[in-house]
C-alpha cells in the first residue's frame, strides 16, 4: 500500500484514528492537506501550504511523517508550542495509530539545567537575596529527580527569572568534554536521545541557532533525517534573521565580567587582581551604553555611516577601544590562569570571540546586510541579512541536488500571505520554486463571527485615539461580561488603553483588566480562560507583540477581539528601511509589495484568535478608520475570512447579547 494510499484510509471515518482520538471527524481540508504531504514524502521536494485555523493541520502533517517509516525532523514557533506538540499531539497520533515510534524533545542550551553552573551559583549564592536563595534550593531539589532537566517541568520557576541564566549554559560558557559533569549533562543526554529517535521536535529559534554555529546538535542530527516539517512557518524569516547576523551586547560583556570575578575568586584568588580586572570590563560596557542616553526599551538607531546615529564619532570610537582594552587585559590575565580549570578555558575563548566581535562592528556594513543599534537596560550592536532565502537555498535546499535520496520539506501555517503563491512568504524564504497549496478553513465566519468597524473614532495618529478605543471597549465588554482580547500595536498604545479602561471600569462592574506584563504570560492566560469565578464577571486582556498569535482560547471565556489600529511594519525600524530601500531600487512598490503584505498576515494572525472551534461565537472590533477611508482597506478586508459586517454600535451591542442569551440556554439545557 503506498503512503498516499495509506493516509486515506487513517482518515476513514471509521478507521482507528476516528475511534481512538476524542472529538476526531474526517474534514475534506484536512485530508487534501496530509494527502499532499504525503506525496511530498513519497517523492521529495518542497510543499508550502497554509492551512486556515480549524483545519487539524498538526495531523495533516504529522500523520503522513509517521506512516511513512522516515527520520522526520519537525520545528515550531516557540518553546511552548514545542511542549504541547511533543507532550500531547504526538503521543496521541502514535498511540491511534499503534505504532512503535521514537520521538524526542531538543531545545536549546537555556532550556537545560546545566549542573555544573548551579553548583558555582550555590557557591556564590549570599549574593543573590533571599527569594533567589529560595528558588536556587528548589531547583536543587527538582536536579535530583529530573530525567530531562528541561527548566519547563519545574512548577513555579518564573521564565523571567534571573536566576535561570546562572543556573543554565550557553554557548559561551559551555566547559564541554572538560567539564566534570559532562557525562551527567542535560544538555548532552537530550542530544543523544535525539539522534537515536524517529521523530525530533525542535524550535525555530534552535534550528537557525545550529544553522548559524553549527553547535547544538543540529549538524549531525540534520543530515539524518529525511523529512523536515516547519509548522508556525510564518515566522521562519524574522526567526532566521536573528540568527544568521551577528550581534555584540553589553549584558554579553557584563555576563562574561561577573564569570571571571566568579571563577577567578573561587579558583585562583591572589593569582591575578580579578576585581580590577572586572571593573574595568564592567565600567568600560556601561560607559558605552550611557553614549545613548535615556531610551525607550528596544529603541532602534540606525547605523548607516561610520557610526551609529546621533552618536559622536570620537566618543564612540574611544568608547569602543576603552571595550577593546578592558577586553585585552581580561585575555592577558585569563592567559597566565588557563591551566589551572577548563573554566579558565572557555573564560579565555569569550574574552578572545568579544574582541573578535569589536574588531567586526570597527568595520564598515556588508552591502548586502544592515547594521544597528538597538538601546535599552543593555546596548546591542547588531548587524543582520535582510531575509533568509540565501540561506536557505545554499544551507538547506542545495544539500539535496547531489542526493539520490532527495530530502523533503513541508512549511505550513494558518496565514502565509495574502497573494496568489504566497509570495509574502515563499520569497524572503528562498522558496519561489516550491509547490504550494491554501486549505480554507472549514468554520463558517459568516455564521460564527461578525466585523465592526467604528466609523466615528478618530484617526489613529490622533492623540485621542487609544482613549476613544478603551471607552469603546468599556461600553461593549460589559455586555459580556469581559471575555474580550484587546491587540495593541505598540507598547505605548497597551499602557495608555489599559489604564482608562481601569477608569472607565469602576469595582462594580466586576471585570478585572489584565494587563501584559504584569505576570508571566502562562499565568495571564490561564486567569482569562477561568472566566467567570464565584458569579464575578470575566476579564479584559490588554496585550501587544506576542499575544497577537499562538494564544488558543476556544469558547465562551473569549468573545470579543479588538485590534486598536492596522499592524503595518514602523518604517523607522533599521532593517524595515533596508528593505524599503532593497525593493525601490528593484522598481517595486515597497508599500505594495512589503507594508500591505506585512500588515494583513499580522491582522489575519490577531484576527485568527476570536473563532478557535466549530462552536465559538465572536465579534470582532478593528478600531481604524483606514479600512474604509483607504484603496488598500478592501485589500486588508479581503485578507480576513468572511464575516458578517455591522455597522453600528448598536448592533455590536445586540449581537453580544444574542450570545450571553445563548450561554444561558445552554447551561438551561445542560
């Protein structure tokens, strides 16, 4: 039976997949879209295929890889949905279909407790405060039990911790073979495991990392496989970005001072004067970041000429050298010590890479990259490819030409675009040759969802506008009782709207505002499913950046989704302009052709959160006049999927209320 022939019969309405798996019902898309992975497995090649929310593209995928007897290779967007894959969907295919199958989890070095670092972190811990103290000895604790040592199986532990990075290797600092844990290491044992499993699940930001190094275990793991799956494909270029450039920070600079003050009092004190040592790196990297000034985090200077903007050409060229200098005595000192401890080592190699990395950005910009600096608590000099497809053509697909068993790979997500071909992804992807396929999505919109844009608020360059949305939302959610979602486009815009909705929502009304940032995302998330507790209304989410996508919540707990203005790109960000520039001197339109495209996946993406299941009812707010005011609105529209349009508030206020009506009736009838 061939693997085409196969995946047809998995999905039968009566087969074993449909009588095992919970809530499994064969759907026409979902079975046109793992038919054509199938095929691209069976014969190699590449296959892009964006598959609208509701369609069960995780199975669409997963299935024809485990029916096919391939080493498969799968990455996703983010840490967490590489957990919800590997801990539910996969074993949930596997068990369906009976097979015996072995799959492992890889994720990156900051994932893994590593177990010589937390055994330094204890030495030095009458530093830390007492809270740190507290959770050092919890996870000392958890270090005796794990199996894994992946930090996400410990209850409690705050992502934003700042314990996790002393407590955790990177490539940097790794001892390697040298170091007396190395055969104990998480970090290791999760690679092994890897390369002797069916199935690997990894992430984005791991692929491209080995892609960039090729350290973490990805080069040997690669050549391996046959198929490679990218689910979340989306977000592949600005992921790829990151790691195909370089980049220098000052909290690299100061991570490495506080290892060498560390390392050389525990050591090899009274050998070298490491506290002067350190002072000078550690004042020579403030220095550099106070030339910036007061700076709103993740603020963007562009560095286009010799030096960076607004900045001084002899003051940057002193505060550079002071670096280099502080860097040199460091190697000097390191040097006298190094064969004392593997740490000493690999103290010595970040010393040497730090000036390597100061001799680079000394240098004028590739042509063919664009270089910044980006200002917040910490400077980062960065200097980056525009896209990833060189990369990707010369990395990835080149590998297979001379292969008599040519590779396969599949890249899949619910929005890849808003053009026939999918050029919005396919070209900074390197991918203009690969087959492509859209599946629609099987909800009925029309039915389901409904569209309000409000006619009278004021342009969103307006002052007034983040005030005139909250009072917006303060008039509708009531109706609801919260249970809505409101995207902002930028962080000045969440502040602002969730402090007047506050005001606006006096103790009476019940709903409690939840806001970005004020606890983990995880726990953000599961207070706004509770809903409703002990008869008190629900919540209002404020959130910006990665709220917008990957955030499922399916039912009644969400039904009103707000976008406060159109998600185009700031076109003052450095790499946005060097793509503007990339495409006018290509004669193209760079709005066209770059702003529109950008700005419709990134509200279908926002858009996508409202109706996660066949039930779910919703409306959704666009506050943006420019939707019915510009030529490019209709283009914008006709990238969400088709929802019935309102007109009024009134209206809004009525269907809101049709659906508490229904949320009643069923609890009647339950």
């Amino acid at each position: 039976m061939s693997l085409h022939e196969k995946v047809l019969a998995a999905f039968a309405p009566n087969s074993a997949l449909a009588l095992s798996v919970e809530g499994f019902r064969s759907r026409l898309g979902q079975t046109d879209m793992a038919l054509a992975v199938a095929d691209t497995i069976a014969h190699g090649g590449v296959l892009v295929v964006e598959a609208g929310t509701g369609v069960g593209k995780t199975f669409s995928y997963l299935l024809p890889a485990l029916l096919s007897g391939e080493r498969v290779l799968v990455s996703t967007a983010t840490k967490t949905l590489q957990d919800q894959l590997f801990g539910r969907d996969l074993p949930r295919l596997v068990n369906a279909l009976g097979l015996s199958v072995r799959t492992a989890l890889l994720k990156g070095r900051g994932s893994y407790l590593c177990l010589h670092r937390m055994g330094r972190a204890r030495q030095e811990d009458a530093a830390f405060g007492t809270a740190n103290t507290r959770a050092l000895a919890r996870i000392e604790i958890w270090s005796q039990g794990t199996k894994t040592g992946d930090l996400a199986e410990l209850p409690g532990l705050d992502e934003r911790s700042p314990l996790i990075p002393l407590v955790t290797s990177t490539r940097e600092n790794c001892l390697g073979a040298q170091c007396p844990q190395f055969r104990a290491c998480h970090v290791n044992n999760a690679r092994r495991e890897a390369l002797a499993a069916d199935v690997v699940v990894v992430n984005h930001h791991l692929f491209f990392a080995d892609l960039a190094v090729r350290e973490s275990g990805m080069a040997e793991l690669l050549p391996s496989v046959r198929t490679v799956i990218f689910d979340e494909a989306h977000q592949l270029n600005e992921t790829g970005v990151q790691f195909l450039g370089l980049y220098l920070s000052t909290g690299q600079i100061l991570d490495f001072g506080r290892d060498m003050l560390a390392f050389g009092l525990q050591l090899a004190r009274g050998l070298v004067d490491w506290t002067q040592l350190v002072s000078d790196v550690d004042r020579s990297a403030r220095d550099l970041r106070l030339h910036f000034g007061k700076a709103h985090p993740g603020t963007k200077l562009r560095w286009t000429q010799e030096v960076p903007e607004k900045i001084i050409p002899e003051d940057w060229h002193d505060a550079l050298d002071a670096v280099r200098q502080a860097c040199q005595q460091a190697v000097q000192g390191l040097s006298l010590v190094s064969e004392m401890a593997p740490d000493f080592v690999r103290l010595l190699e970040r010393a040497e890479n730090l000036l390597t990395l100061i001799e680079f950005f000394s240098r004028p910009c590739d042509p063919a990259a664009v270089r910044w600096v980006e200002v917040g608590t910490q400077l980062k000099l960065v200097e980056s490819p525009l896209d990833i497809a060189d990369a990707v053509r010369s990395k990835l697909l080149k590998q297979d030409a001379a292969d008599s068993s040519q590779k396969s790979w599949v890249f899949t997500s619910a929005t890849l675009g808003d053009a026939l071909g999918m050029r919005w992804f396919t070209e900074p992807c390197g991918l203009e040759q690969a087959q492509v396929l859209q599946v629609k999505s099987p909800f009925n919109y029309a039915q389901q969802a409904s569209l309000y844009v409000p006619s009278t608020l004021p342009k969103p360059a307006d002052p007034a506008h983040s005030e005139q949305v909250a009072a917006l939302v303060a008039r509708l959610s009531p109706v609801i009782g919260g249970r809505t979602l409101v995207l902002t486009t930028s962080l000045r815009a969440l502040r602002t709207i969730s402090e007047a909705l506050q005001l606006h929502l006096s103790t009476t009304s019940g709903i409690e505002v939840l806001t970005q940032g004020q606890m983990p995302k995880w726990q953000l998330m599961e207070r706004f499913r509770q809903g409703q507790i002990d008869g008190q209304a629900g919540c209002i989410l404020v959130a910006s950046a990665s709220f917008w996508e990957g955030v499922d919540i399916p039912g009644d707990a969400l039904q009103m989704v707000v976008i406060d203005k159109l998600p185009f790109p700031p076109p003052n960000d450095p790499l946005v302009e060097a793509r503007v520039r990339r495409l006018e001197l290509a004669g193209r339109s760079p709005f066209n052709d770059y702003f529109v495209p950008e700005a419709a996946v990134a509200l279908k993406q926002g858009a996508g959160r409202l109706i996660r299941r066949e039930t779910d009812q919703g409306v959704l707010l666009i506050c943006d006049t420019r939707l019915l005011t510009m030529g490019y609105g209709r283009r914008l529209l006709a990238a969400l999927p088709t929802m019935r349009k309102v007109e009024t508030e009134a209206e809004v206020v009525k269907t809101l209320k049709a659906f508490t009506t229904a949320s009643t009736m069923d609890s009647v009838w339950l």
